[in-house]
C-alpha cells in the first residue's frame, strides 16, 4: 500500500501542475476525482505512509511566478465531494446526529475558476485566485475586465466575496473556432478556458473573452449582522454581486434530492458548465458547532454529477464460465464510478470485441453504462500508452476444468463442452433459480455457491432436497431461522410453476425465456416435448435447425433428471396464458429506463405484457408512460420534453404489486 500512496501522490502531483500552473489538464476531472478518493481512503487507513507532500492536504495548486502572491486573510478551502445519493445521505445523516435545528441551502456548483474580491470603502481593490488555498495570484487587471463584477459596490464598507469565474458555453465555440484558424490549440472545456483567459498578463485578451462571475460566499458574515447563508447570498445581492437565481433554501432531504434531479434534467440548457451541486448548512451557528476538517467545512458538500463516460485502467482480462459452457472475456477495472454506481467489472463479451477496439492490458479505458444500466467498455485511450501495456490472448482453454475450448464454424463464441465443468455446474444452478426461470426466492448467487461448496446443491433436483438440511444450513455463517424458511417456503412455491419456466430453467443450449414460452404453448407437458424429433422442432417458427438439435441432445442425455424432477412433484404442464386486462396498462405503450429495485426489466416487461401493455425501447410521442429507476438517463429527458407521464420506482412498485395480486 506504501507503493500505491506513493503513486497515487505523484499522478495528483503531476495534475495539478499540469492544470493549475500550466493551464494543460492531462488527466479529466473525473479520473483525478477517482485518484484522489482512493488515496484519501488508502491514507486513512495507512497513515504512516501518507507523504508530506500529499494533495490531500492541498487545496488548489502552486502560484505562478508571473503575478504577485496574495495571502488570503481566510483559508479559501475546498469542499468534500459526493458521488451517489447514498453519500448525500450519509452527510445529511452526520449533520442530523448533531441534534442540531437545521436547513440546507442548495446551489449549482460552477465549473469555473475559484475567485477571491476585496474591497475597501466600497471599491474594489484586489481579485486573487484560489492558488494553494492559502496564497494565491494577484490578478485585479483581468478581474476589473469582467463586466459582472461590479469595481464600485452600493455601500462604502470594507468586504470580501469570493465565487467563480466562469465563460460561457457560447464564447469557448467562438474562441475555438478562432483558434482553429490560428492554428492553435483548442480548449478542452469552459473552464480550461476560463482559467487561460484570467491568467493572461495582457488584460485586453483577457477582455475580449468576455468572462463572467457568480459570488457565493461571505468569508465573516457575522460582521454584517447576518445569521444564514441564505441572508449572506441577499445581502451579497443587494450590494450589486451577481448571485445565482436557482439558489434553494430546502429542509428535508427530499427537498435536496428534488432539488439535484431537477437541476440535472435543465443542466444542458444553462449558458454556461455546471458539474454538480452545493449543500451548505443555512445557519451560521450550526456551521461552526459542526466545524471543519484541516481542508473542508464538515457542514457543506459538494454532490458531482455522474459522468455517463468515465477513464480507468483497464488492470486485467480475466475468463468466466457461463452455464451453456460459453466463454466471456471480462474487464478488471480500477473502480471507477460510472453514473454513481461503482464499476470494477465489465463484460468483453467475446474475442472478436476485445480486438476489434484494440485493447491491451493496462490501458487506459472508457466506460460507460450501455443503457444506463450495463457496464461497458467503449475503447482505449491509445495516446496514453507508454510502453508497458500487454496484449490480450484469447486462452485455448478452460479456465476452470483445464478442457480445450472448441470454436464452431461460423460462431464467434468459444465453449467448454465439459458438462462436468464445475463453473457451469454453478452456474446453471444459478440460472435454475433465477426470477426469469423457477424464480426462486432469497436464493442468491453467493447463497448458491456457498450452498454448493458445502455439498448441499449438486444439480437441479437438489433444491428440492435441501429442507432435509435445514438445521445444518442454518449453522452456516449469515443464515437464521428465518432467511432458511423464506428458501424452502420458496422452493415448495416453485414446483407449482407452469412449464415455460422450467423448460427456462433447464439451460438448454439456445433456448431463453422466449422460446420456453413458445415450446411450452406448443407442447403442453414436457413429456410431449421430450419425446419431440429433431424433425417436429424444426417446424415451430423461431426454432431452427440448431436449436431444435440442441433440445433433443439434452432430453437424450438428461433422462434421468427430467424423472427424478417430476417424481418430486414439480408441475410439467403447461398452465395456459395469463392475458389480463387492467386500465392502467392495457394498451398502453412503456419505456423503461434505469434500474429499478427488486426487479430486472425482463420481470417489468413480462407483467406488463401479461397485462395486454406495449414495452419499447425508445421515447416516441407514442409512448404513453416511461418507467423511471435509478440513473434513468436521456430517455428521462426525452419523456420530459414530450410531456410524457413518468412512472417512478414508488409507482411502478405499487402498480406491480397490484397487477401480481389480480
């Protein structure tokens, strides 16, 4: 861990001076996010190894030499960041522990240049930049171009103020258009752009940029008598500051959350670069009861939106099993948070992918969330290449059973065809007990494994032994009476499921929850379908030639396990459709969008169907609602633009609790 910290301190190291002194970011502000977290963790927990020269005990970066150092009278201090709404509650939590009578004020988080005015006597005399946090630059020249910052406020009193800078999302196009024709290099982003136009030694290019300014912060209001922060921002108002009209003053956490949602679906409208939001305490009592750590005030936080693509290191490319024996590369990623889920692993999906974006082992990666929900690895940053990074080989064979892996014609997939492969055993136990097969309750795939380690689960029919075990299971570590009744109360349920889910759950090669449902209405009884040729198969439309093989060399191969499932009682019949009818889904047309706790879109889409509803993948003016869970993304903002009824996890739970008791 000494090794990490140490590069961990030397990449932020080198970020900073990159950005803060040579105005040229190499790194995106969520890589260094991400750097820094992991090493504010690793420092917290080897404390003997953080260094002197640490970042995270720093602010901002190192004056320049080319404007005059300015010591701030008060630290300009950073704000903790927050990355997920389970974080935003955490902090909410740590302020309410203070038994304290509390509000928030809510505020954009400008993605700009932190910006420090003084005046004496009504005039403005000094505008610093952050710098270190402690001593920053002289750059009053720039400042007194900036046509929002008043030189003369509406009282003759001695104050600092402290915001941002900022330039608008209009002005970088024209200045990179500019650029472009000049041959120059272009700014990256408003606030690269930002922090080159307010360091310029010749003011007039700073003019011609035409910056503009937010204030957002009274170092000592107390002096002017006021109590809040909210006060502080009207009383800052009134002396002429330009001060953000999407402020908030909000007092519960629904109120906060409200608040973020609502600024991320009009984030692409504003002028100008938002990255976030800001919550403070209102009270200045309360904020110096909750006080500060040696770089943040613990009564304010920062909430970052996620980024829908993110950079990490791609540090390995690992092999799994699946149950039909297939095999999948898979991406072992630095954790990275991708739309404010932490990600450390994503599928490959297979050889051709891996090399069709040209990836190597220790590259830098892009990743993003394929349908806000999925992790993915979209490419490689080849530029940041140095030399160390190794190619990827696809393996020749298992990486469980040792087997040589066949590839067939024509396939880009390669398989184990070991049906004694541990992996598969696993994993078609897993998939036996999945919601989209026998939908087996509480049973997990830990809880499975674990099961299976112990010697409790073999093949399918062991779940229908495992309440001859039930005193040794709940023995083993994490289970109680309880949680191993829910199991075997959920076991007994599953033998009375109609036939599809069984044909499902049987992972026969190529057969899904589809075609389960269309072998189970065609046959009716799984003895029919056992006994089916190769030839009657083929017939049914959507089985072809491949498929109807693979279903008769299963049933030929698995006898004895189709008799032992039906001398244990479990239902081998097909039940018929369960077509219902009820206003609030019948022929309507649904979008799901995001995750939605509890239940996968396939379960969402199989009630709605059975409910006579229409589900789409894309927002439409036909669509009638959209299902909304967790980072919902574009389709979210689509809905709203076409004023489109929107379904949250709450309502879509009710509605599916009712469709399930009908």
């Amino acid at each position: 861990m000494k090794e990490r910290i140490e590069e961990l301190t030397n990449i932020l190291e080198k970020a900073n001076y990159d950005y803060y002194v040579l105005n040229n970011p190499t790194i995106t502000d969520q890589e260094f996010d991400k750097y820094m977290r992991e090493l504010i963790l690793l420092e917290e927990k080897y404390p003997q190894y953080k260094l002197p020269n640490s970042p995270t005990s720093k602010v901002g970066g190192t004056p320049i030499d080319k404007f005059d150092k300015v010591t701030h009278e008060s630290p300009m201090l950073s704000l903790p960041n927050a990355f997920s709404e389970e974080e935003i509650e955490s902090f909410i939590q740590k302020i309410e522990d203070e038994h304290l009578k509390i509000s928030y004020v809510c505020e954009q988080k400008f993605d700009g240049i932190s910006l420090s005015l003084v005046y004496k006597n009504g005039l403005l005399v000094r505008g610093a930049t952050r710098g270190d946090g402690l001593v920053g630059e002289d750059i009053t020249h720039n400042v007194k171009t900036i046509q929002s910052i008043p030189l003369k406020i509406k009282k003759a009193i001695d104050i600092e103020v402290r915001g941002e800078v900022i330039l608008s999302k209009k002005m970088l196009e024209l200045l990179n258009e500019e650029r472009k024709t000049n041959g120059e290099a272009l700014f990256q982003n408003c606030r690269n752009a930002a922090a080159g136009s307010i360091r310029q030694l010749d003011s007039k290019i700073t003019a011609k940029r035409k910056l503009d300014a937010f204030i957002y912060h009274l170092p000592n209001p107390k002096d002017f008598g006021l109590k809040t922060h909210y006060e502080s921002l009207e009383f800052m108002k009134s002396l002429g500051f330009k001060v953000s009209d999407s402020t908030k003053l909000c007092k519960t956490k629904k109120e906060i959350i409200t608040y973020i949602n609502n600024l991320i679906d009009k984030r692409d409208l504003l002028p100008y670069d938002i990255d976030g939001v800001v919550i403070k305490v209102n009270e200045l009592e309360n904020q110096e009861k909750i006080g500060y750590t040696s770089k943040y005030p613990k009564w304010a936080i920062a909430y970052k939106f996620p980024s829908q693509d993110v950079y990490t290191k791609l540090k390995d490319i690992i092999f799994t099993v699946g149950r039909t024996g297939q095999i999948t590369p898979n991406a072992v990623l630095e954790p990275v948070i991708v739309m404010g889920s932490t990600i450390s692993r994503a599928t490959l999906h297979n050889e051709d992918y891996v090399n069709g974006l040209d990836l190597k082992i220790g590259d830098t990666v892009i990743v993003s969330k394929a349908g806000d929900v999925i992790p993915e690895v979209k490419g490689a940053l080849k530029e940041r290449r140095d030399g160390s990074e190794k190619d990827f080989v696809m393996i020749e064979n298992c990486p469980i059973c040792d087997s040589k892996l066949i590839k067939k014609e024509g396939l880009i997939d390669y398989f184990c065809l070991n049906d004694s492969c541990p992996a598969r055993n696993i994993n078609s136990l897993i998939h036996f007990a999945s919601r989209s097969a026998m939908n087996i309750e509480g049973l997990g795939e830990e809880i499975i494994e674990s099961f299976y380690n112990e010697g409790y689960l073999r093949d399918f029919t062991d779940f229908y032994y495992l309440h001859q075990y039930k005193e040794e299971l709940k023995l083993l570590e994490g289970f109680g009476e309880k949680s191993i009744n829910n199991i075997l109360t959920s076991i007994e349920k599953s033998k009375a499921n109609s036939l599809e889910r069984l044909i499902s759950g049987l992972g026969i090669r190529g057969v899904g929850v589809k075609n389960a449902k269309v072998l189970a209405k065609e046959y009716k009884d799984i003895n029919n379908l056992r006994a089916s040729s190769k030839e009657s198969l083929e017939a049914i439309k959507d089985i072809g030639p491949t498929l109807a093989n693979n279903i008769v060399n299963f049933f030929t191969l698995n006898k004895a396990l189709i008799d032992n499932l039906i001398e244990l009682g479990i239902n081998v019949r097909y039940k018929g459709s369960k077509e219902k009818h009820n206003d609030l889904v019948t022929g309507k047309r649904f979008v799901i969008t995001g995750t939605i706790e509890n239940f996968s879109r396939d379960e969402i889409k199989n009630i709605l169907e059975i409910n006579k509803g229409i589900v789409s993948e894309n927002v439409s003016k036909n669509t009638d609602i959209v299902i909304t869970g967790k980072n919902p993304g574009s389709k979210y903002n689509k809905a709203l633009e076409l004023n489109i009824q929107i379904w949250d996890e709450e309502k879509i739970k009710e509605v599916l609790s009712q469709l399930n008791k009908e």
